[in-house]
C-alpha cells in the first residue's frame, strides 16, 4: 500500500481499456503503451489488464505505508528507494516506511507503477482506466492511498525484463482506412514522403505532427460527415496538420482520415518525445495482420523475457545485509 | 438506393463499416440502426462490438474466430436480406424537452448563424422549439447526440479555425445536425445555445439517458432560468421532460 506525496498533472489508472461501450459514445481508453502492462504484469506474474499507475511528465514521490512488491515498465524513468538506485523494467520488494521516487521521463512520455494484485480502482463500463476529460474517474492526486485490489500472499523473486522494442521507433505503418480515398494520390504520395516532427500537443487523445510544407487537405473537408475513428488513425484538422489518434481519442469525428496505424506500432508512437521525427508507410491489410499477429504471440510468452536481476555488488547498498562470509567459510570446510 | 450503397468498407485492420450513405440522410440513418440491431440478434462469435454513426454500422471483429472472408459473407447476405432503407426506427423511443438559452452572451455564435441561415431570430427560435430532430447516433463523448435533420439552410460548414472550447451542454450545430456537448471542448462547430443537460452524469442511476432514435425539441428559457436550473442540478437533467413517443 502506497500514499502519494507528490505526483505529476495528469497521471492516473489504468488498464487495458474498454471494449463494447463504443455505443454510447465511450471511448476505448486503457494504458497509451500497453506493452508496458504486458511487461508489468510479467515481471509480477500477473493479469495485463491488472490496473496500472500511468505515470506522465515528472513523475513522483509515494511513502510505502505497508511493504509490499511493485514493478516499473514503460518510458525509464529514474527511480530510487530511500534514495538508492532500483533499477527500471524490474520488480521489486519496498518495505515499510520507505520512500519511493521516481524523476522524469528519459526516453519517452509513459511510465507505469504496477502493484502485485494490481491496484485497486473503482470499474467503470468494466474498465479502471481514467478519462477524466470525459467524466470517467479522477487523475490520482497527492494524498491518494493506493492499495491493492487483492493481497496475495506468496511471495515472487524480483526480476527484470528485457523491454519490447519500441522507444526509438522512426518509421510507422500504416492501412487505408475508409476515408483515404478522399485524398488525391498526389496528396497521399506526399504525405509518405515527408518527414513529420512530433509536436509538443500530445496526450491521451493524440498527438499533433508538423511539417514543411502546406497541409493535407481533402476537398469540402468542413462538411464531411462525422464518422467513428479509432485509436491510431491519422485524422487532418482544419488546416491540413496531421494529428495521429491514440486510446483517448473520441469514438467518432468529423475531420479526414488519411489511414490508421497498426496496432503494434501504437505504443511506440505513442512514447515518442517533442521533436523526434518520423516518416509513414502504407502497407498491406494482409501484410498488418501478419505483423498483428506475430505481435499477440510475443506478448503470449513474454515471461520469457524476464530474467533474475544481476546485482551489482559495487551498487548495493545493503551489501553487508547479505551472509557473504559465511559462504566462503562453509565452502572452506 | 444509389449504386454505391450500401457498401462495405474498413476502419483500421479490425472493424468493418457497413455505409448505407455518404451524405447524412435519415433512410441512411434507419437502415443503419435497423442494420446493426439485426447483426447483433444473431450473436456472431466473431463480433467484438458494434456501434452506429450517422449512416452507418461499424462492427469490430475478430478473424482468430472466423477467416474475413467468411465475416464479409455473413454481412453481404444481411445487406440482401431486404431493402434496409424503408426500416423502421428502434422501438420505446422517447421525445425530450430540453430548455435551452438561445444567443446572448451564453451562446456568442448564434447571431452569425442566424445570419448565414438567411433568418430572423424569432424564426430560429419557433424552428428549434416546434420541430422535432431525432438523435441519429451517439458518439464522441459519452452519451453525446448527433440530432438532425435540419432544414436545408442549416447546411453550414465547421468552422475552419477550432474555437478554445464551449462549455459542457452547449447547443451546438453544423452540416443540419445539432449537438449537446457532454463535456467542455474545443470544436469547429457553432455555438447557439445554451442548456443544463448532462448528456453523461454518473450521479444518475441511468448516466446516458439518450438513445438513437429518440427525438429532442427545445424550450426557451432566458439565462436568469437558466441559472436557477443549475442551482439545483446534481443529477444534470437540466430541467428537461421526458415523454414515451406513441406511434
């Protein structure tokens, strides 16, 4: 059980997301990077819809008000127990009393907290996952006690995991969706040939892009009938300015989509930071479906990136906790 | 209808959309509600979620269960089953009143719009409170209707540039179609009325009250009614009626 003393604007719960509620206007929600929970919930042996702390911008701090074993995944952050180093894309025991910090983000813009038993968090249409923005559940604020949604008693080994690949992503692709016949071949050859910055307007809902150049529009674009879009399509606001679509985004929209990108490649646009650069490729349906698939079965042996910790004795600063001595004169005799 | 429609379409690599127009229509409307109604009675294993939009179905699937091919079949013989477009609307619908402040300050952009529709004030006001607009779909938000049909000259494009954000409830309109807003946000539509409808509340023991299908009309109220509305207003219905819809 945790309590927040500081934490970053906009972090909150979540999970895998929402499905079935698209009806009603709810959107899909869940973690931006959700190889972040596959990896999280290897590392504690648990389910990857198991809630998470999505943690954005600088972090936090949290008084560990009852030992318990946590694991960091996601965009690495530094991270400190009573100001040792732990190391990131691991899990690890926190005892009592102690304080947890974690700084800014180094390589991305996602970071996530797990908790074995995941934490507890109100469901809501079947999901954790916060979208405050539209009514559903809160930011977790200084002050929020944290506990888990169940306690399991058996204790785990702490691990570590090599982390899926995916924080230095510069080339995304993408299918047509029902909306890329609306641009002119011209328009698509030149949306596949230039280089795009991230912007620095990016959340949940999407990301912004800029580039060179005049815009990708669509003729009569601001009559175009509202229609669904779903996470990873890239839709052209007003002005032409690419804006890529993410967990958050709304269930329908008016502006043109150009195309979607696939789901594998989410997570990676989704971490990227202010700046970076990227290029699209439109592939084959066929083509998505393969590389969906080969996806989902890297996620269904993800164990199998974990490995025990090496511990490096130079860095541990309860070195003289551990009976080394003893060993030594045992194997003497 | 035309040679195009209904036609079959993709969004992403996992949902297929059933189109019954390109261009808002209520039979495209009809047919698409009565259309995904029907697929879900018959609990295909291989469809994770459906919805609706404007004209039409959007189903997301899943070709672990069944091969795309197979999927596109199942939807190829419902579209021939019948003439989807003479469908009619879901049963129990409902017809809400809603009160609404129309312009001033409330509502910065109603004047304009008057002026691009080619009417006069009163005539504005007698159109949204006497006729009907039925909620074509919900979406973007939660519980948020898209209710149309207007006349035709309420045929205005969005906005080009995006306005900062109109309140929570807001009456909005563009293209013959009037939203309320479920939340405050930023949009290229305009902004003529204001009301004290949450179209979500979780504070409701039913947060999403509209459904599509139902209809809305508008009552006027002045912005010193309005304030009184939302003096006491937790469960956010802002003073609306609501009435079964006989027919």
């Amino acid at each position: 059980m945790l309590e927040v003393i500081s934490i970053s604007g906009f972090s909150s719960f979540q999970d895998m997301g929402r499905n079935g509620f698209r009806s009603q206007g709810i959107s899909r929600s869940g973690a931006a990077d959700y190889y972040a929970l596959f990896e999280g919930a290897a590392l504690l042996d648990q389910n990857p819809n198991s809630t998470a702390l999505e943690l954005i911008g600088n972090g936090g701090k949290f008084r560990v008000l009852q030992g318990c074993m946590v694991a960091l995944t996601g965009a690495f952050m530094p991270a400190s127990l009573d100001q040792k180093p732990l190391a990131w894309n691991s899990s690890h025991f926190l005892h009592d009393g102690s304080i947890l910090e974690l700084g800014a983000p180094q390589n991305g813009r996602y970071s996530y907290l797990h908790l074995r038993g995941g934490f507890k968090a109100p469901k809501i249409f079947n999901s954790s996952s916060a979208q405050p923005s539209a009514g559903i559940g809160n930011y977790t604020r200084p002050k929020d006690i944290l506990e888990p949604s169940e306690k399991i008693p058996e204790t785990l080994k702490c691990q570590t995991i090599e982390p899926v690949d995916r924080f230095e992503s510069t080339n995304f692709r993408l299918v047509e969706s029902f909306q890329t016949h609306l641009f002119t071949p011209k328009t698509i050859k030149k949306f596949v040939e230039t280089e795009f910055s991230i912007d620095n307007q990016a959340n949940r809902g999407g990301v912004k892009l800029t580039h060179t150049g005049s815009g990708f529009s669509t003729s009569n674009q601001l009559k175009i009938m509202s229609d669904m879009i779903i996470p990873g399509d890239i839709q052209m606001t007003g002005s032409g300015q690419p804006f890529v679509l993410l967990s958050d985004c709304q269930t329908m929209g008016g502006y043109p989509r150009i195309g979607c990108i696939i789901p594998p490649d989410l997570p990676a646009i989704a971490q990227l930071k202010t700046g970076r650069t990227i290029k699209f490729k439109f592939i084959s349906r066929d083509e998505a479906n393969r590389i969906a698939s080969k996806d989902r079965k890297c996620l269904e042996i993800i164990k199998e990136r974990c490995l025990e910790p090496i511990r490096d004795p130079q860095k541990m600063a309860d070195l003289l906790n551990f009976n080394l001595i003893d060993g030594a004169v045992w194997a003497k005799n | 209808m035309t040679n195009n429609f209904p036609k079959m379409n993709f969004v992403g690599i996992d949902g297929i959309l059933v189109q019954f127009s390109d261009e808002i229509r209520e039979n495209a409307n009809s047919a698409a509600l009565a259309f995904r109604h029907e697929v879900e009675q018959k609990n295909q294993s291989s469809i994770i979620e459906s919805a609706n939009s404007l004209t039409a179905a959007y189903f997301r699937i899943d070709t672990k269960i069944e091969p795309l091919d197979s999927i596109l079949n199942f939807f190829n013989e419902m579209l021939r089953e019948k003439n989807w477009y003479t469908s009619k609307l879901p049963k129990d619908r409902k017809l809400f009143k809603i009160p609404c402040v129309f312009g001033t300050e409330l509502a910065p952009q109603f004047e304009k719009v008057i002026k691009l529709a080619g009417i006069s004030r009163s005539q504005a006001i007698l159109e949204f409170t006497t006729t009907r607009t039925r909620v074509m779909t919900i979406g973007f938000s939660p519980g948020q209707p898209y209710a149309g049909l207007l006349s035709k000259k309420w045929d205005l494009p969005r906005l080009a540039e995006v306005s900062k954000s109109v309140p929570q409830s807001a009456l909005v309109c563009a293209i013959r179609q009037l939203i309320i807003f479920s939340n405050s946000t930023p949009t290229g539509w305009h902004h003529i009325g204001q009301t004290a409808f949450e179209c979500f509340n979780s504070n409701r023991q039913q947060p999403i009250l509209l459904r599509p299908g139902d209809e809305i009309i508008f009552v006027e109220i002045n912005s010193g009614e309005l304030s009184q509305i939302n003096n006491n207003n937790a469960d956010g219905l802002g003073g609306v009626e609501i009435l079964e819809i006989t027919n």
